[in-house]
C-alpha cells in the first residue's frame, strides 16, 4: 500500500508540472528582505489565515529556498474589483511593498446581480494595475480559480475575466500564475478525488498547495525550488484538521494510557507528534 506521504509527493509532483505551457520561464523576481502584498478576496484572506493557507505557503516555500519575505496580507472576504480598487492604497500602496499578487474576479462573477460586469471589471483591474506600477510594485497576476465546477454557469462566465486577465499580464509583461488551467486539469485527471476546495469555491489544503506552487513559479521558482518547497509544507503544524470521535470504551482506554492526569487531547497530540518524528526519518 502506498503511504500517505508518497502519495503526497506524487501527486504534488503533478501539480509542480503544471502550467508549464501558461507561464512563461523567467528570472527570479523576489529578493530576500522583499515585501509581497497578497491583495485579493476571501479566497486570500483564509490563505494568510491558516496555516496551510496558500499566502503562508508561499511564504514558507520562498523561506525553504533562503528568501526571507514579508507578508502584507490583503484579503478580505466578499470583495470584488470595485472593493480593492477602493483600498488598494490603504492596504497595498501606502504599506510600499516591493511586489503585489492580485487574485481577483471570483466574486464578481459569483455574486450575480450584485456582481460587477465584464467591462466595469477590465477597468477596475487595469486601474489596480496602474496603481502598482505608478507606486513602483511588482504585480503578479493570478487568474482567478473556478467556482462549483469547471462546465458549472459561473465558471464558464468567468472565462472571460481570466481571458483578460492573460491579455493584460501579456500586454505589460507581468508574471502570470495561470490558476484556472491549474485547477482545471487537475480535476480533468483526477475528478472528484482532486479534493481542491471544501464548498466548490474556497480552498482545500490540496487547492492552497495549487495555488502556492502557480504562485511561486510565477515568481521565478524553479521545479527543482519548487520540490524543495513541497518538502517544507509537510511539516507545517496544524494545517491538517482532523476529527476523531470514539466510543466510550476507546476514550476510557486513551485516558489509561495517558496516566497522570493528562487529557486525551493532549495524549492524541503526542502520540501524533511521535508520529511525525519517526516518518521524518
């Protein structure tokens, strides 16, 4: 039987193969000692919440490979192209970071009617843009990852906002992680299995790692920078919730096993830790 963590590798090692074709190679564009301002939705916001969150991911994978950085975590949930346009000198400029990744587009699509259309969108992201670049910002570019399913009426809506987005990263030469063909081939190879979000919109630990190796290629990482990053997220604490339930037998003979007076809880935690010792070795 394969273990846990070899399938891990295999299937990370698909996703660092991915988006070969949609973003082109490039010099490393981060320095140690950088800033990098995550601007984006609640999609961004949750990535620099948890700890396997993809904005930490990045972070940590860039630290794997020497590059200290520092976060400006600008994710805030429900907000569209007119919301960051609103705060992106607040959040983003005044804070004067050396690079900005902008994830933006989902909720335009997915709120409806409350939503903002195609052009208003266009104008919205080229002004961020303009914005970044006046104030001498690094923008990378991430198309925005699907909603529901790749055929579901939202995501095939949102074709048209990533379309432009890969016009406006080609037009003025700025680093494109090509997120929405990320996540649509993994779910052409690997279906429902592919486990990327938990409510068809918001990200998975497997969809964080998705979107963490687009961004970090995007960046300028290369596969073999990117592998070294992989390795450094699995060890991150608590970025894999699990809930065990047991029977009250099992819970009885936990608490014997602990001794001393310490809580299942705990006795759970360190059992696991051990665990986690010996596979490391």
């Amino acid at each position: 039987m394969m273990s846990f963590q070899k399938g891990l590798s295999l299937a990370m090692s698909a996703v660092v193969g991915l988006s070969v074709g949609t973003c082109s190679a490039q010099e490393l564009i981060v320095k140690n000692g950088a800033k990098i301002a995550f601007l984006g939705d609640s999609i961004t916001q949750f990535g620099g919440n948890n700890p396997g969150g993809y904005v930490n991911l990045v972070i940590k994978g860039l630290e794997a490979n020497g590059l200290k950085v520092s976060p400006i975590k600008a994710g805030i949930s429900g907000h569209k192209s007119d919301d960051m346009l609103a705060r992106v000198d607040r959040d983003v400029i005044e804070k004067k970071p050396d690079l900005m990744t902008l994830s933006c587009g989902v909720n335009d699509v997915w709120h409806g009617a409350r939503g903002v259309v195609l052009d208003q969108y266009k104008t919205n992201i080229t002004a961020i843009v303009d914005k970044a670049q006046a104030a001498k910002i690094q923008v990378v570019i991430l198309t925005s990852t699907l909603i529901k399913a790749p055929d579901s009426v939202e995501s095939v809506k949102l074709d048209a906002y990533n379309d432009f987005l890969r016009s406006l990263a080609k037009e003025r030469n700025l680093p494109l992680a090509d997120l929405s063909a990320d996540m649509k081939a993994i779910i052409k190879e690997k279906g429902a299995k592919a486990g990327l979000t938990t409510d068809g919109v918001h990200m998975a630990i497997n969809g964080d790692m998705m979107m963490a190796t687009g961004v970090l290629r995007a960046l300028g990482l290369n596969p073999s920078q990117i592998e070294k990053a992989n390795e450094a997220w699995l060890d991150i604490p608590d970025t894999c919730a699990v809930t065990a339930k047991f029977t009250l037998r099992q819970y009885g003979k936990l608490s014997e096993k602990a001794g001393n007076g310490q809580s299942v809880d705990i006795y759970v935690k360190e059992q696991l830790s051990k665990l986690g010792e010996v596979s490391a070795k």
